[in-house]
C-alpha cells in the first residue's frame, strides 16, 4: 500500500528524467531526420553545457536563468563550429565517416573537458534547490520544476517555429526530399548550420538544468546519449513529436522500474523497449516506414 501511495511522486520524478531525455534527443534527431548524420558525440554536448552553467555560475556570479542563456549562446555557436570543422568536409562523402568523426569528437571533447575541468564531479549551486514545491503528497524541489517548465517552453517554442516560419519549413523541406529542398531554393548550408545551433543548444539546455540536480562529469553524456538514441529508435528516427512521446515516456517507465523494483534495471529497460520495437514497429512510433508495396 505504502508503494501504490508513492505512485504520484514516481511519476513526476519520470517526467523531470523524461524531460531531459527530451531536450537531449530531440535535437539529436533533428540532426538525423535534417542532416541524416548519427552523431555520438551529442551527449558531449549535454555535458559542455553542464560546465558552461557552472563557469557562468561561479566565475560570473550569474543566477541560474541568465546562465542558461549564457549557455544558450554558447552552445549554440559551438554546434555550428562543430558543423563547420567536422562534418560539413564530409557531408558528400560516405555516412560511416561522418559516424567515426562523432565518435573521435567525443573522445576528443570528453579528454578536453578532463583537462580543462578536472576529473573531480561538479554541481551547479542554485537558489532554487532551497525552493521546496508540493502538489498533494507530490514534493519537487525549485530546479526540478523548473526542468519540466523549461522544457515544455522550449519544445513548445520549436513546434511553433517548424509550423509557422520559413526557416521551419526550411527544416521541414529538408527532412523530406534534400534534393527537392535545394531546387526549391532551400540553402542547405544555412539549414545544416541552424539545424547544429539547434541541436547543440537543447542538449546544452539540457545539461545546465540538470547540473543543480545531478554532478556534472566529463563522461556524464556517455550514458546519457544512449538514453536520447533509445528515445529516437522508440519515437521513430527523425520524428520530434515521436522523440517527445518516447522521451517522457522512458522517464516515467525508468522512475516506475527504480521505485517498484529496483535500480539495478532501471538502465536496462530501454534497451528492452527497443528490440520490441524493433520487432513490433521498426519505424518506431511516429516514424515513417520505408518498406514499399
């Protein structure tokens, strides 16, 4: 009785995971469903904007909501940089290239980040942590809330602009057809550029968020980007809406996995969900099938 009363908080502690599953995987799947590259390297970007927050933090004095614009900027720039440097001299040659780059940045960004920072875990101190916020038998601290808030603003905001704007349509055009895209006029330069800014953006996002709640690490995207690639398999490869469906719900089924059974599997149900999807529904949830009658 006492575990089915602890329901109602499991379940918001899977919706502040998913929500940052969210962030994290959405942007990676813009970069797959625009760009069709499979970056590994994406969760070094979760982990740079954990250590942007902090310098913001500590070195500036900065509160936590003009850090995350710090963070923002940042982040933006270096996934454009990263664009740039790494992967646009390898846009027209072979895809497995592309996916060995990610893999050498990773190692690359994450020995930087050890040099740079140092092995010992970080945190980001904030005025929120102090915040306590109860709805019913449901207890969130400050920074958790504002985890969710953050994240529906932000996915809420990147739905708009992929509707309504040009430069959305832009993104949408080149998802479907990048060739027809081009002929329409379409700068794919200017949309691998956007797309990277976007991408690396959310994961920072992301990143300096969780950096009050969990220690920040140079290895601290390695695991967390086979959470955002699970969450892409599951929702379907280059779908937003399936990336925001499958993202929360991991969250929540992990939160549900640690309370009621245990933690030791709690990284592992993933994995599980995946090969049923992928014996189920090979094109994932919102994904396009590619199988022609």
């Amino acid at each position: 009785m006492e575990l089915l009363n602890l329901f109602p908080q499991f379940l918001v502690n899977g919706l502040v995971n998913g929500a940052s599953y969210v962030l994290v995987a959405v942007g990676l799947t813009l970069v797959f469903g625009i760009l069709h590259i499979v970056n590994f390297a994406h969760g070094e970007f979760y982990m740079l904007g954990g250590y942007a927050a902090i310098t913001a933090s500590t070195a500036f004095g900065l509160p936590l909501i003009p850090a995350l614009l710090v963070v923002v900027i940042c982040m933006a720039a270096f996934g454009m940089l990263v664009e740039r440097v790494v992967f646009q001299p390898l846009a027209k040659r072979d895809s497995s290239n592309a996916i060995i780059a990610s893999f050498g940045l990773s190692v690359l960004l994450q020995n930087g980040a050890l040099l740079v920072f140092g092995a010992q875990p970080r945190a980001l101190k904030t005025d929120l942590a102090g915040i306590p916020v109860q709805f019913g038998s449901v207890f969130l601290t400050g920074q958790r809330l504002l985890i969710v808030v953050v994240t529906i603003a932000i996915v809420t905001a990147l739905m708009l602009v992929l509707r309504f704007t040009w430069t959305g349509r832009a993104l949408r055009a080149m998802a479907q057809h990048p060739t027809v895209a081009h002929i329409s006029g379409v700068n794919v330069r200017k949309i691998a550029v956007i797309t990277f800014a976007i991408a690396a953006a959310m994961a920072g996002v992301a990143g300096a968020l969780t950096s009050s709640v969990f220690l920040v690490q140079p290895t601290s995207g390695a695991m967390l980007v086979m959470k955002a690639f699970t969450v892409v398999i599951l929702g379907g490869m280059g779908s937003v809406g399936g990336a925001v469906i499958a993202g929360v719900g991991l969250g929540v089924i992990e939160a549900m996995v640690s309370g009621y059974i245990g933690n030791e599997l709690r990284d592992m149900i993933g994995f599980f969900l995946v090969i049923a999807m992928l014996l189920i529904r090979p094109q994932g949830l919102l994904g396009q099938s590619t199988e022609r009658s």
